[in-house]
C-alpha cells in the first residue's frame, strides 16, 4: 500500500515539473518572440496579446486536466485505505 503512496506522489513532482516547463519554456519563447519580431509595435503587441490569450486558456486546461488526475489518484488511494 506504502508504494501505490509513493508512485502517486513521484507521478504529482512529476507533473508540477512539466507545468513549471512549461511556464519556462512559455515565457522564453515569449522574449524570443519580441526580440526577433519583424512587425510594428502594434502589430507586434496585438499578436501578444492573442498568444497569451490562447497559452493561458492552454494552460488553465493543462491544470484543470491534471487537477482531476490528482483528485482521482488521491481518492483511489484514500478507498484503498478504507
């Protein structure tokens, strides 16, 4: 029972640390993106706004889904107590 514990808490450092990845890796293509970006200020600020927009309904996703596997895995684990 003490190992179904333990591989739920390795799978939830796991999927904190893909979720921190990808915040990382949002906010580095991010600057890459305004550093090479060949379009005007306005243009560039709209695009912005419309890629955050959408990376930011991606990740709430992202959380929602793995929330749900959290909540799922903890009460598999707390009926497996009972």
């Amino acid at each position: 029972m003490g190992s179904k514990i333990e591989e739920r808490a390795l799978v939830a450092k796991k999927s904190k640390i893909v979720l921190l990845g990808l915040l990382i890796g949002g906010l580095a293509g991010a600057a890459t993106m305004l550093l090479f970006a060949p379009k005007s200020g306005k243009k560039t600020r709209a695009d912005i706004q419309l890629k955050s927009i959408q990376w930011r309904d991606r990740t709430t996703d992202l959380v929602k889904n793995t929330l749900a596997h959290v909540r799922s895995d903890t009460r598999a684990v707390t009926a497996d107590m009972h």
